[in-house]
C-alpha cells in the first residue's frame, strides 16, 4: 500500500500495535490504494539507469581524485584547459606518465583552440610532477577508462530496452507504436536518469 495514503487518513493513534491495527481496518473497508508495481521492462530499465548514474558518479569522483594529485604536483593544467578529459590534456598526462617532464614539449601535444594557450600551458605544466605522481596518475587513469568502458556498455543496453518498450506496449488506433519512445530516449540522455526511473517510490513511468 502507499503510505502517503495511511498519512492523510485522519482518526489514528501512533504506536506499532494500534498501527497494524488501523492498517487492517484500512485496508479491510478499501480506502487504500494498492502500490505501484512497474511493468518488468520498466524495472529492468531501472536496474541499468541507476547503475549507470552510480558509476558516472564514480568516475567523476576519479576526476577530482585525479586533478588533486596533480595540484599536489603543481600542475595547473586545469586552470587552462576546460576539463581534463580533453584530448590534449589526455596526451599531456600520458606523456608526463611516460616520463616527459619538459613544459615546452607537453605544451605542443596541444590540439584545436589549445594551440593558442601555449604561453598558459607552459607556466601550468611548470611543477613537480615525479615518478609516485606517475604511478598514481595511471592507476587513477586506468579506473577512469575501465568505468568510460563499463558506462558506455550499459549506455548501449538502455537503447536497446527503450527501443524495445513501445513494442511491447502494442500499436494504439492512430498506428503508432507505443506512446513516446523518443520521449524516454530524450529523457535519460543527460548525466543523470530522470527522477522516475531513480525513485524506489515513483510510478516507474514517464510523466505525459
């Protein structure tokens, strides 16, 4: 039953056994609603979006865990370029892995707009960056690629669920099939899932 229902009922005293009693009356004269079971494919979808939000989460936990040791290394790269998952900076962190330590030389493994920061990118690649910054720069990289890897699997697995869903919802009067599937495609698109998909007490549904 849904619990917001039992709340807004009136006439109830609070203790555990006067509950399960009132419970019972409630449910015994219908003035209850039962709770919402989403169908199984809207479950399903459920189990992968959440996951998903869980390990995007994760990495960009990773990022954060990533950007501080190189702030710890005097490396402000961040402060010039818009992220550190660029292309550039990626370049620039492989070969301050591999052992580049030289401003000039990272500087010009810059692409596109980035060419143009090059007096910006030297003084921000100017720092300490040693060989235990190497190490943990590339376990710290290795986590962030295994969950790009793992993300972009379940990304893949929720297109094919949505796809599926207008199917198994039939085909209405006008010939369509299933009402909305590029409305939950648009939906879950972004960073995060959309709120009926994460809350255990939603109706499972996209709102029309």
């Amino acid at each position: 039953m849904n619990a917001r229902d039992v709340k807004n009922v009136p006439g109830r005293s609070k203790s555990d056994k006067l509950d399960s009693v009132w419970l019972a009356k409630l449910t015994e004269r219908g003035m209850l609603r039962p709770s919402f079971v989403p169908p199984s494919e809207i479950r399903e979808l459920r189990d992968y979006t959440r996951l998903r939000t869980d390990l995007t989460r994760d990495r960009t936990r990773y990022w954060s865990r990533l950007e501080k040791l190189l702030e710890d290394s005097l490396i402000k790269v961040s402060s010039v370029a818009s992220s550190l998952d660029t292309r550039s900076v990626r370049d620039m962190l492989e070969a301050l892995i591999a052992g580049e330590r030289d401003p000039a030389v990272l500087a010009g493994l810059a692409r596109g707009k980035m060419k143009a920061k090059r007096a910006a990118l030297i003084e921000a690649l100017t720092g300490w960056f040693d060989d235990h910054h190497a190490e943990l720069a590339r376990m710290l990289l290795d986590q962030i690629d295994a969950l790009t890897a793992q993300v972009e699997r379940l990304t893949s697995r929720i297109e094919e669920l949505i796809a599926a869903i207008p199917a198994a919802r039939g085909v209405d009067a006008g010939g369509a099939t299933g009402p909305g599937r590029e409305r939950l495609r648009t939906r879950w698109s972004g960073r995060r899932s959309p709120a009926w998909m994460r809350s255990p007490g939603s109706a499972g549904i996209p709102p029309r």
